[in-house]
C-alpha cells in the first residue's frame, strides 16, 4: 500500500473509531439535535430521538449529549436537499453566490451540467466550473456535458468531442454524462454520440436524459443506448411511459419550465420511488424569493403529495440514483447534512447543517471562503466576444420567414406560419440570432409570436445551449442596436428603446455570469424584467430566460438557430 493511500485509510480509521465511540455513549458527539422528530426516509415515520453527529457523520439516533447541542422539540430535522439536476451558471452569478443562495433553503447537494460555459469555452468552461465550487459548503457534484455543441446545427464557442471528456472522469466530483439532448443522434446510431454513452457506461457513470414526448420504438432504443433518466416530461402520459421502462424522472419546477403541477401525482406508493426533483434553471429572483428544493417540496405538499414522497423525492432517491451512498438519509453512518424546519406546511427552514457544522440560520448562511481559479481561465472567461457592429440591414430578408409561437408557461414552442415583416400590432416580431463566438458573421433571422413586445428590442447573450447573442424587436434598427450593446458589455441582458439602453444586467463572465452579488444582479434583473414588460412583453412567459430557450434546437417545435428557423420534428429548416 502507497504511503499515500494509508495515510488516507488511517484518517478514516481515525473518523470511524471517534463514531462508533460517540454512538456507543463513550464520548460526546460533536453536535447533538435534542428531542428532534426527524423523518425516516426508510420507512416512512417520524420518529423523535436525540440525533448524534462526529467527525461530519451521523453517529447515532437515540439518547445522547454533545459538546453542542440544540433544542429541535416542536421541529423537524430532515436529510439535507438535493438538486438533481441544474445549469449552475442560470442563475446568473458566480457559483458561490449561488451557494450562499441556496444553502439557507436546506440545500446540500447539487448535480450540475456546466453545459452552458462548456458551450461558449469547451473543455476550459468544464475546468473553471469544477476551480470555482471546489471546497463550497454545498456540495457540488458535476454531471459532464454531452451535446456541446447541443446539435450539429448550432454554432458554439467549442466543441466537446469523446476524448475532451475522457479526462473529466477521473475526478472525485464528477458523477456521469449529463443529459443526451442528441436524441436525433442517438437514434441514428451516431458513432461520435454512441461514443460518450459507451465511455460512461465503461466508466461506471450515470447518463442523464432529455428526450421529451419520444415514444414507442425510439424511446425503446434511446433507453436501451444507456440513459437512465429524463427531466423534459411535461405530462404523465409521457413520464409514465418512461417510467415503465426503468427511467427515473426529474421532476422539474424551474424558473422557464415547471412540471410539478402537472407530475405532481407520481410522488405515490407506485412510481414515487423513481422520481427526483430538480430546478434545471433558476434566475435569481426565484432562489431570492421562492427559494430553491424546499420550495418544490413545500408545493408539492400544498398539491396533494405524500409528504414523504416529496422528501424522499429530494433526498434518498435522488443520492441513490447518483450513487451518493453517503447522504439522504437521517440514519447512522451519513453524513449529517441536517434541515430542521417548522412543519410540512409551511416548511420554513431555520438552520441547514452540512457535515455536522452549522452551514445556514434563519434565511442567511454562514462566511465561508470564495474558491480561486486559475488567472488563465478567470481571463479566458472575460473575453469571449468576437461580433463586429450591426447594423438595420444586417436583421432584414427579402422573403418570407418562419413565425416561432411561443407557449405562456413551457419552453415548447408551435408553428404559427410565416411572415414577410415584423408587425408588432400582431405580436410578429423580427427575432434573430447573432453568432457572437468566432466572428463567422453568421445571423439567423425569423419571427416570433407571443412574445408580445410593443417597441424597442430585447437582446441576451444567453442563448441555450450555444449562448450566441439571441434578439427580438419591433424592427431591425431596435435589434440592431441591443445587439450591439450586448456584446460592448462583453455580455448580459439588454432592454432597448426610444435609441437607448432602458435596462442592462452585464454578465462578463463568459456572457452568462456574473461576479456581483446576487442581490445586486437580481436588483438589475427585475429592473430589467420591469422594462420589458413595460414595453408589452406577455406577462406569462419570463423575458429572458423563456426567449433564452427559442435558440435551443433539440425541443419541439420551432427553434431559432444562426442559420435561420428549424423545425425540430422535420429535422429540417422552414
């Protein structure tokens, strides 16, 4: 044995001797939760005990004493939460902002797919992620982008072959592929697709899905391929049919896409076992406001839930799917990740625990220091803009183009025709979308419905997946101008009118983050959001992280791409 691997297995000796001391009565534990009535995911009780951590474990429920201990008569103390599925980089900041978000929520754990910034720095995005939440108090553990670009329409900052990944596998935080948008690929049995399902498979890793409405015999063989969950189900039609097939499903209440509603009645005795829950994407206001699991679970229970199912929704099933053996459990020998909260109804969380130190009290978290990344990508991260200046005629056609129908409340979309010109009276809308990577001076033009703008343009830089510079206006002059705006911010989210900017949220951190604070940046983006609907943006859809979603070409059923309008089902252009 290496000098290396048994100072290692010495530490753990050292861990697992002071536990079984503390659960035998021996010694006092380090934190002990009196007379707490905690939730026993395994059978499905509340029980009430004494809850006895050391050495950041569980030792023990039963009678103990503590060097600290804490009142929880009257509460609740619950596993800590896990996200099971979320593109850190939605939220708009850097990720320990993000941290210091959801941590007074009870969120402990979170499964994220770096997609975006891998899609505007390849392999270097990957790299910056993992720097920038080493060492975190929320334990962020990284599922490793498999469509970048998402498909081979999209013009991205890079591309993530096989072998850019291979690496990747190695390290502790990494736990399997993220979601296969490219169901199309791996239908048609596409060699460099077949290839990253193989070498996570090969690597012992999960493959995460994103494959909605496909049935029959392609959701046979998409299954069959390896991929082991999905988070797009929208109804139980298609959830249970994915279900019944051995998937397990995401159940996804975000800021653009919410499906609890609708998939709320499979957290049951029957199909709740394989549900997770996951945000996917979540703006700042929401994590401000609403907050983050806790609020998924605590609607869901207002919707009719078994408030078990729920928990067990955030907490076991989710560590079990992804292999994280050591949490979501209030039992002997996890990690005491600890929530206490009130009740299941209004579920108010008054102190998070991670590893038995006390992480979050009532609504703030507690210092903890920022990670560093290496100058080499904090520099490459804040300069990734290559558009030259637009102008009106760069955003005009000469024939008739698609219409892209926007749907209040989903990222679905449906065809509305096609037009020759913007009329905003109608609510058609000249959108487009800039390359902004590698200066190709590719712009795909098209129309959009339902977005409901009356004057001026909104543009963003955060355009899933391949985040070039995405706008929609009354006219091309507007268009012209916020585009250009977007990229002398060096990214972020413009709202433009009467021939200035009225809102901006700059994003400098590869067009998609921010360094301020959260609260700092969810100021910029409501005053952002205020402006755009001021100028008529439809109150049902979010301005900017629904029409984030119209660039991205792997959902149904119109998408707005670099090279024009492409109808997703046909596989082809209209």
């Amino acid at each position: 044995m290496s000098g290396c691997n048994e100072e290692r297995v010495n530490r753990e000796v050292r861990r697992k001797r002071r536990a079984v001391g503390v659960a035998m009565g021996r010694e006092p534990a380090d934190l002990v939760l009196k007379h707490a009535s905690y939730v026993n995911v395994f059978t499905g009780e509340i029980l009430t005990a004494d809850i006895a951590a050391a050495e950041g474990l569980i030792a023990g429920v039963g009678s103990y004493s503590g060097r600290e201990e804490r009142d929880c008569t009257g509460k609740l103390v619950l596993p800590g939460f896990l996200d099971a599925h979320i593109h850190l980089e939605s939220s708009l900041v850097a990720p320990a902002e993000f941290v210091r978000a959801v941590l007074p929520h009870g969120t402990t754990t979170v499964v994220t797919d770096p997609h975006e910034i891998a899609n505007v720095m390849g392999a270097d995005g990957i790299a910056y992620m993992l720097q920038a939440t080493e060492g975190l108090p929320v334990d962020v553990r990284f599922m490793l982008p498999s469509c970048v670009p998402a498909t081979p329409l999209d013009e991205s900052g890079a591309a993530l072959g096989r072998e850019d990944l291979d690496g990747f596998y190695s390290h502790p935080r990494v736990q399997g592929l993220a979601e296969m948008m490219n169901f199309v690929g791996v239908l048609a049995g596409v060699e460099s697709v077949l290839e990253k399902l193989a070498a996570a498979d090969l690597a012992g890793r999960r493959i995460d899905g994103h494959a909605p409405d496909l049935a029959d015999g392609g959701l046979n063989a998409y299954i069959a391929a390896g991929v082991r969950s999905d988070h797009e189900c929208h109804d139980l039609k298609d959830a249970i049919a994915k279900l019944e097939r051995g998937q397990y499903i995401m159940i996804r209440e975000g800021t653009a896409a919410r499906n609890l509603e609708a998939l709320v009645p499979l957290l049951n005795e029957k199909y709740g076992s394989r549900c997770l829950l996951c945000t996917d994407d979540k703006h700042p206001g929401d994590l401000l406001k609403t907050g983050h699991i806790d609020a998924i679970i605590r609607r869901a229970v207002a919707l009719g839930a078994d408030p078990m199912a729920a928990v067990r929704a955030a907490t076991l099933n989710a560590a079990q799917y992804f292999g994280l053996h050591d949490r979501g459990a209030v039992a002997p020998g996890y990690l005491a990740d600890l929530v206490i909260v009130d009740d299941f109804q209004s579920f108010q969380v008054e102190a998070v625990y991670r590893k038995g130190v006390l992480a979050a009290e009532y609504g703030a978290a507690k210092p903890f220091p920022v990670p560093a990344v290496e100058p080499r990508l904090t520099e490459r991260a804040r300069h990734t803009f290559r558009v030259g200046t637009l102008t009106a005629e760069d955003f005009c056609s000469d024939s008739p183009l698609g219409v892209v129908g926007m749907v209040d409340g989903e990222i679905t979309t449906v065809d509305r025709g096609r037009a020759g010109k913007p009329d905003a009276a109608r609510d058609i809308l000249r959108a487009a979308v800039v390359e902004r990577h590698k200066g190709t001076g590719h712009i795909g033009l098209g129309f959009l419905q339902g977005y409901g703008l009356k004057s001026g343009a909104v543009a963003t830089s955060i355009s899933h997946d391949s985040h070039n510079i995405i706008v929609v206006g009354a006219g091309e002059a507007e268009c012209a101008a916020a585009a250009n705006r977007v990229a002398e911010l060096n990214g972020g989210i413009v709202v433009w009118n009467d021939g200035k900017p009225v809102a901006e949220v700059p994003l400098d951190i590869g067009g998609i983050m921010s360094g301020e604070p959260l609260e700092m940046v969810n100021e910029q983006l409501e005053s952002a959001k205020a402006a755009a609907y001021a100028l008529g943006v439809n109150r049902g859809i979010d301005p900017f992280m629904t029409l984030s979603f119209m660039a991205l070409p792997v959902i149904p059923t119109l998408r707005l791409t670099t090279r024009g309008v492409f109808d997703v089902g046909k596989q082809d252009y209209v």
